[in-house]
C-alpha cells in the first residue's frame, strides 16, 4: 500500500507526520525502524501518528514513536507539528487543538505567524510519577554514574527527564553522559537527559539525549523540563528563552500547580508517499 505523509520539524527536531484519520495502515517497530534510516527510509528523530480520539473530549489522539520504533509518551515539539499538520490538512477548521497523549491532554493554540503555544501540562515532580527511584521528593537527587555523584533534577512532562546544570553546555560530555543517564536503574522507564547552562535568569542554553533517539537538535518536553528545574531550583525566573542548537523557544511555568507554556515555531518541509 501507498503511505502519505508530511515531512516536518521543530527547531531541527524532525518528524514523519502520518494521518491516520483518513487513511490505514499497521506500523510494526520494525517498520518504524526502517522509515527512520536516514539512509535507506524516510528519515527522522520521531514518526508522529494522528488518529482519532478514544475521549470524546479531544479532538485528536496524538502517538509519537522514537527512531528506535519505540512509543513514547510525549514530544513537545511534535506536539506544535501536529498542530500545524491538521489545520493545514484541514482535519479541523479552528486554531485550538484539543490533543490525547499517553502522557495526559494537552491544548494547542496556533498564532497568527504559525509558531504554537502549547499547554504542556502540569509537570509532575514525585518520584512515583515520574518514575524515578528515589526514598521522597527532592528538588536534587544524586544519580551514581561511573563512580561519580552528579546531581540532578527528576520531572516528568508526560514522560521522563533527568536535568543536569553543567558550566558550559558545548564542553558537556552529552555524548558520553547521555545515554548512561538515559539507561540509569533509578529510571525505570529510562529517561531524556538534559544539560542545562544557565546565561541569566531569564535565559538558558540547552543540550537534550533524547531516549530512544539520542541528541536532537531540539527537544520541547526537555525545554520544559529544564525550566521547571530551574525554577524549583531557584535560579531561574517564570519566564525563560530557550536556546538550543536549531533555535528557541520561549518557556512559562509560574510553580508548582501550574501547567507549563510552550511557544516556538513548526516548519513543514515537504509532502511525500512511500510504498509500505
């Protein structure tokens, strides 16, 4: 059969967008696999599925796989995809977008210059609901990696994040460190890695190792993330710019209790059809 779908991407952090309202198809991990090679498929960071909602409150269901043909439960910068994607595919006819995500409900609001506002939700900090192993609710947990102590903060945005602040995010040993923080025991689930520079209060720069993925040149959950650790950490301000290496986003959480505002930009690159 004949697969249509959308080549997108947020900030660099690339997307195969599949409508699965109007069309059908199976999408075994295997074939996840094959699509993401960069080489001999499609290409892509995760595959992004629009399906219809099983609550009859949204107005979509939202499901992202990784490269690696894994499901996972929240992608914030595919997020603003797909809201780009079904408006301009005219699933729906308004800027609002009521989506279903394995991680919780969230809303989309598309602007008028095309960048989207997302409501990612209320980030969840006990260790139980991240998960994470630990005896109780910290602001800094200690995580053993090769026989060194490095402290980090444990949220979840709808899936898992470990944040780490380093002095100089483009000497951060991501490369080495990210996976092993990624697999670490106390993250059952394994988690993304984060490694935050602080410029001011106002301001961060932001690596992400993305599970499942490894770095991407952008990461939307993780922006949050890092966010809401600076906060509860006290070194950062509501109101954050982003910087990360495919451009910013601009981050709002006012503390605990409150959902945390995503607004950044959604590109589509082409259309496109492959032979399943």
């Amino acid at each position: 059969m004949i697969l249509y779908f959308t080549k997108m991407h947020g900030l660099g952090n690339d997307f195969m967008v599949v409508d699965m309202v109007t069309q059908n198809a199976r999408l075994p991990p295997e074939k996840v696999r094959r699509l993401a090679d960069r080489r001999f498929g499609v290409g892509f960071d995760q595959l992004l599925i629009v399906e219809p909602p099983t609550d009859p409150d949204m107005d979509f269901r939202y499901r992202i796989f990784n490269a690696d043909g894994s499901e996972v439960e929240q992608c914030g910068n595919g997020a603003r995809c797909f809201a780009r994607f079904v408006r301009d595919h005219r699933l729906i006819g308004r800027d609002l977008v009521r989506v279903q995500t394995a991680g919780g409900n969230i809303e989309l609001q598309i602007l008028d210059n095309d960048s989207v506002a997302v409501n990612m939700g209320i980030p969840r900090l006990t260790p139980s609901d991240i998960p994470f192993t630990a005896p109780g609710q910290s602001v800094l947990y200690p995580l053993m990696i090769d026989g060194e102590t490095l402290m980090v903060s444990a949220i979840s945005m709808g899936n898992p994040h470990a944040v780490l602040v380093v002095d100089d995010v483009q000497k951060a040993p991501v490369e080495m460190l990210g996976p092993l923080i990624e697999h670490h025991e106390d993250f059952p689930r394994k988690c993304n890695a984060g490694f935050m520079e602080i410029v001011n209060r106002n301001e961060i720069n932001l690596r992400v190792y993305e599970r499942g993925v490894g770095e991407t040149m952008a990461c939307g959950s993780g922006a949050c993330a890092a966010v809401v650790a600076g906060v509860i950490q006290g070194v950062l301000n509501d109101e954050v710019k982003v910087n990360l290496s495919g451009g910013f986003l601009q981050i709002q959480w006012s503390g605990e209790g409150h959902s945390v505002m995503m607004t950044g930009a959604a590109t589509r690159v082409y259309e496109g059809h492959t032979r399943l």
